[in-house]
C-alpha cells in the first residue's frame, strides 16, 4: 500500500477508494503504518523483549566465561576426540599438552581434572552486544522526536526568500535568504552534475553566514543541516501564453498571458478562461486519450483550461498544445493555442537537526563490533582430560554457536598434542 | 574501451558456463580433476571480469553499479567471488562444495547474460552520473551490500540442494545423510559471512548516506524497508539456527526465503514502486 513518506499523494489515491474505505485506512493508519501508535507499540514490546532476553542471558555468559562448568557438570554440543598416548604418564601428558598449547599460544588452566585452553572468550558476548546495540539505535530513535525538520523551496522569481527558524533548545532566532541556486553540467552534455544553492543566514539583523548547500554535500548552522533535495521546474508558477482562434476563419481574435491558477476574460471571444495545470510532458495517445510523463522523452508542454462563457453557457475543460489537433475540443468555436510558456526552476531545501543522530551511529557502530566478534571472532573452548583412559586421552570441543564449530580448530590442536608427544618418545 | 568490456564480460560468462560443466561433471562423475579446473575456469573469469569492471568503473569515474545492467554485472561478480571464498574456506572439504560452484557458475553467467540482454537496456556506454550517486558512499554501500548477498546466494544454491538432494533420497530410499549435512553447514557458514557484509552495507553505510543526501538515516522508503526484511530474514535464521537448533530442512528452507528477499529487495522493488532509490 503506498505509503505516505514515499508517496506525499498517498491519501488522494485512498480518497479515490471511497469515504468508507477512506475511513477505514485512515482508522488503521494503514497509510503511514510506520509512523503509527500500533507500530510504535511493537517497536516498544521489541525493546522490551530485548531488555529481558539480555538482562537474562549476560550474566549467564559472563558466569560461563568466567567459569565454566567442566564435561562432567554438562557440557553442551560438545565433539569429542581422542589422542593415542601408549604408555605415557599423566605428568608427561600434561606437560606435552601444555607445550603444544603454547606453541598455539594458547593459555592453559586446571578446571577440576581437566586443562581448559581457550579463544577468544569474551566474544561469547558479541550477541549481546548486538542486542544492545540494536536497543541503542531504538533509544536514538525515539530521540527523533525533538528534531528540528522541515522543507523549504524558492523559484526563480522567489530569490531573496527569507525562512525564520527558532532553536527549541537554544533559544535563539534567526533566517535563512535563499540567494541564488543552479545546476552544473557535466561538460559537453545537457546531464546534470550537481546542484547548488546559495544561502544567507541572518542574525539580529546582520550577516552571520554564508553557506552553499550542494548534493550530497549540506551546510551547517548551529546545528541546522540544509540539504540540496530537488531542483527542476516549478510547475505550479509556470506562465503561458494563450492565443484563441476563430476556427470558421482560422485567425487569433485574441491573446492572454496567466499564471497557473488566474482567470481572465478573452472579450473579442465572450469567454472567461482560467489556467487550471501546466504540464511539461502531456502526450495523446492514438486513441486520443492523455497521458502524463514528465521527465521522460521530448518535451511536449500543454496547459489545462477551465473555459466558461460569459452569457451563461456550460463550462468546459480544453487541453491547449503549441500545435492545434485534430482531437481538440469542439464545444466552443475558437479553439486554444499555446502560444509561448515560461516555467521557473525551483529549488527544494530540507532540514534536519536531530540529537539522536549521534546515538543512532553510536548504536550501529556497536551493532557492527557486535557482528565482527560473533561471527568472525568466535570462542572456542577444548577440554583435555590429561589423565589416559585405555591408552587415550579425550578432548572435548564447547564451540560457542552450535556443534559445527570448532571441529578443524580441535583437530589441529589434537594433532599438535600427538606431535609433543612423539617428539618425546 | 567499451568494446574491450564488453569482450572481458563475455569471454568471463562463456568461462562461468564451462567452469560450471567442470563442477557439474566433477560431482556426477566423482572425479575430483574436473572440479579442480572448475575452480581454475571460475577464477579466471572471475580475473577478467575484476578488470573489465576496473575499466569500466575508470571510465565511469564511479564503481560501476549506476544502472541495472551495470548492477548486474557487479552481481554476477560477488556470485563467483562468495562461491569461491567459501571454497577457499572450506578446502579440507571441496568435494561437497563442486554442485554449489556448478550453480554459482550458472547464476554468474546468467546475470551477465542478462546484464547484456535487451530485457535490461543492454550494457551501454556509461552515462555521467546524476547527482545523487555521486557520493563515494555509492561505492561502500552497494559494494557490501552486494558482496553480502553473493554470500547469501552460495548459502540459498547451498540450501537449495540440499532440499532437492532430501527429497530425491526419501524418494529412492538412499542414505545421504554425510552430503545432506555438509550441505547444510556450507548454508550457515556462507550466511555467518555474508550477513555482517550485508548489515555494514546495507543498513550502516545506507544510514549514513541517506542522512549525508537526504536529512534521515531512515525514511521506510520501499527499499530501506525491504532490506531491513531481508536483513530480519537471516537475523531469524541465525537465531532458530543457534538459539532453537534449527538444522537442515527447516534451516534450508529459512535461507531460501531469505535468498529470494533479498532477490526482491535488489530487483522487484523498483518494479512495484517508485522510491528514493529509483535512479533513472
């Protein structure tokens, strides 16, 4: 379903539905389901089973960290292997095992009869640290909602447009002067490169910065962010002017210059005309239907009238091109000509000043370290019962994510083992 | 110096396709030779489409990922290059891995294919970049991001096999329990890879730029809101995986799912709705 941050129009498309289903949308807030009570209800139980799901597991990590339960008290997924050991004693095994687990830089330490050698343990905590972060980002969230936001936008013919902004915090006052605005190209082309906007700040009634806003690249005031956000043609400001034609003679009888949305009479014609639209790109079809695409292909500027005569008669709708067609409007006897249109471009400018920003990087930051210990980073623990059973000595493998870890690590530590071991035979 | 591309790029998919025969018969035929030159045929074209791509992106002055068909090319790029990681990784145990690298290979060639087809526009020269893209953010955020999920499509090949390999046992009654689970761990060990790729790319790097270009670190446009699903989908999948023991079938059929989010994320979202991040 659109949503209404993406598609500013959303609610006219659900106005077309009808007023029940209007109503309906509108009761669930199905329209704008992210920024609703309901979905702000489930982020808040999400934050809380986290809270309870991380105060219960860290302090049985840290315990199984700090001290392990050895094999006998349970050892989960563990993999057991064995190293043939023939007739050596348990001194000798003991401190041929140490050796090889030096060498390994491993350290090695006596939990009840078994040497413990680990790595990386305090990466068992990476999960957590994962959960954590993802509570922080939901803490800079909430933040979100002492922001400063808004938009702004200025045409050609709107240059020196002051904006006042009030700091909630700070107090302060001051405006913002859109001074000019433009697009590069990318040389030998008619594609655009970057946009720009020139800005003034005003404070107590002096100069107080100059700033230029560029793609990608925004100004700071006081905290302020500005954001170069749209540049193109300003439609709703568009003039055009309309010349009527006596169709039986085919001559102008006459000619009026508007703006979109201003009325005025063609007297020569007795008839009232209003410009409702301009458009950049309307098309007929084959058929004769319209269809509006702008920004794609060659221009083919149009302007929608509201045509209503003076002594009374119906009013009615004519779509006027540069050049008269065969499907023009019969209901009147002059037909509509654009004759000349000027459209200004226009600048958009957002801005933001957010305080949790800095808790929400905090938090991804985090969210990364996090992922990099735990997947990259992982624990391993061996247990090695140095005491020989049957001619053996068994090695038990605790990984931390499952039973498929470990193993290849294990095994090279086993054949380790069994290398000291020759090596004193 | 786009023809010299468009030869690299070529030449790249016909040695995917005959890597993929060498891997395919290395595991019909068990004969461990024929895999080997599926790895050589692999990172070869692997080779020639790292340069064909560092020409491109020299010419494009950006990292060659403005457009669909460019985007395509960059993915079947981190195909090859996550089957082959996760082979490097996993050598001691190759063999299992040779079906996975005939899939890989055909997913690499048919995403080149595709990239040069007339469904996509073709590979055109390369335009100059609007501005929006230009931000050395474009580079970190797509690249991870898609390297992320060349990784998750090693893990869906991977889950996808062993779900047909599953049934294809029941059905004959045959025990394929060693395949079936080497199978399964390749699937969590390409995830457990690719997935801190695909959050520092998609949802750190992306962060950080839609608040440098838009003034939001999140907006719930269609394809921030799809990455995060996808993002959810193997968050899931780890936990049932570690948390809950969930293995094989079930695992298996988490990172499907999880692949084909992902699939919709990079291609069908831009079909359904226009957003923020429809460039052109």
């Amino acid at each position: 379903m659109p949503q209404t941050p993406t598609i500013p129009n959303a609610d006219l498309i659900y106005e077309s539905y009808g007023p029940f289903w209007h109503s309906v949308i509108g009761a669930l807030a199905l329209g704008d389901v992210f920024h609703s009570a309901g979905f702000s209800a489930l982020l808040a139980l999400f934050a809380l089973n986290l809270v309870l799901c991380t105060a219960g597991r860290v302090p049985r990590v840290v315990r199984a960290i700090l001290r392990p339960a050895s094999p006998e008290e349970g050892t989960r997924n563990a993999v057991d292997l064995t190293v043939e050991v023939g007739e050596k004693t348990a001194s000798e095994i003991d401190g041929a095992t140490r050796r090889a687990l030096r060498k390994r830089r491993l350290r090695a330490r006596k939990v009840g009869g078994w040497l413990v050698a680990e790595r990386c343990r305090w990466s068992r905590l990476g999960t957590d640290l994962v959960h954590a972060s993802i509570l922080v980002i939901l803490v800079g969230a909430f933040l979100g909602v002492y922001q400063v936001d808004g938009y702004f936008a200025a045409n050609e013919t709107e240059l020196g447009k002051t904006i006042p902004f009030r700091l909630p915090s700070a107090g302060g006052t001051f405006s913002v002067r859109v001074d000019g605005f433009g697009a590069e190209l990318h040389p030998g082309t008619l594609s655009a490169k970057d946009y720009w906007t020139r800005l003034s700040v005003i404070e107590n009634g002096v100069l107080a910065a100059s700033l230029e806003t560029r793609v990608n690249r925004p100004a700071t005031y006081r905290g302020i962010s500005f954001y170069q956000t749209t540049y193109g043609d300003d439609l709703d400001a568009a003039r055009v002017v309309l010349a009527a034609i006596d169709r039986p003679v085919g001559v102008v009888v006459g000619s009026v210059s508007l703006r979109v949305g201003q009325t005025a009479v063609l007297s020569a014609t007795g008839l009232e005309v209003r410009l409702v639209r301009f458009f950049t790109h309307l098309r007929r079809t084959a058929t004769g239907s319209l269809i509006n695409a702008p920004g794609s292909g060659v221009p083919n500027p149009a302007a929608l009238i509201d045509v209503r005569p003076l002594d009374g008669g119906a009013a009615f709708q004519v779509v006027a091109f540069p050049n008269a067609s065969p499907h023009d409007d019969m209901q009147s006897a002059y037909a509509f000509l654009l004759s000349a249109y000027e459209v200004p471009k226009a600048v958009g400018i957002r801005y933001a000043r957010n305080p949790g920003y800095p808790v929400v990087w905090a938090g991804l930051v985090l969210m990364m370290a996090g992922l990099t210990v735990a997947f990259y980073l992982p624990a391993r623990r061996l247990w090695i019962l140095v005491e020989p059973r049957d001619g053996r000595i068994i090695l038990l493998v605790e990984p931390s994510r499952g039973a498929e870890h470990g193993t290849a690590w294990a095994e090279s530590i086993r054949r380790a083992i069994e290398q000291e071991l020759k090596g004193g035979w | 110096m786009a023809h010299i591309q468009g030869v690299l790029f070529s030449v790249a998919a016909a040695g995917y396709s005959v890597g993929a025969l060498f891997y395919a018969f290395a595991s019909v035929f068990r004969r461990p030779r024929l895999g080997t030159w599926g790895t050589v045929f692999l990172t070869g074209s692997l080779a020639l489409q790292s340069v064909g791509l560092t020409l491109r992106g020299l010419t494009a002055g950006a990292l060659p990922v403005t457009n669909t068909p460019e985007t395509l090319v960059f993915y079947g790029w981190v195909f090859a290059l996550g089957y082959l990681v996760v082979e490097r990784l996993d050598r001691a145990d190759r063999e299992s891995l040779r079906p996975v690298g005939a899939f890989a290979g055909l997913l690499a060639c048919g995403a080149l294919a595709l990239a040069s087809s007339p469904l996509t526009g073709g590979l055109l020269a390369p335009q100059p970049l609007v501005p929006a893209l230009r931000s050395h953010w474009l580079a970190l955020h797509v690249s991870l991001t898609l390297v992320g999920e060349g990784f998750f499509a090693v893990a869906f090949v991977s889950s996808a096999l062993y779900l047909a390999r599953e049934r294809s046992a029941k059905r004959r009654g045959g025990d394929a329990t060693g395949s079936l689970d080497r199978l399964d761990r390749i699937a969590y060990r390409a995830i457990a890879l690719g997935f801190p790729f695909f959050t520092l790319g998609g949802l750190f790097f992306g962060a950080v730029w839609a608040k440098h270009a838009w003034g939001r670190y999140w907006g719930w446009d269609p394809k921030e809101t799809f990455s995060l699903v996808t993002w959810l989908a193997y968050v899931l999948y780890l936990h049932l995986r570690v948390r809950r023991g969930w293995r094989a079938r079930r695992a298996a059929w988490v990172a499907v799912i999880g692949f084909l989010l992902a699939l919709f994320t990079f291609a069908g979202v831009n079909y359904l709705v226009r957003g923020l991040h429809s460039y052109g």
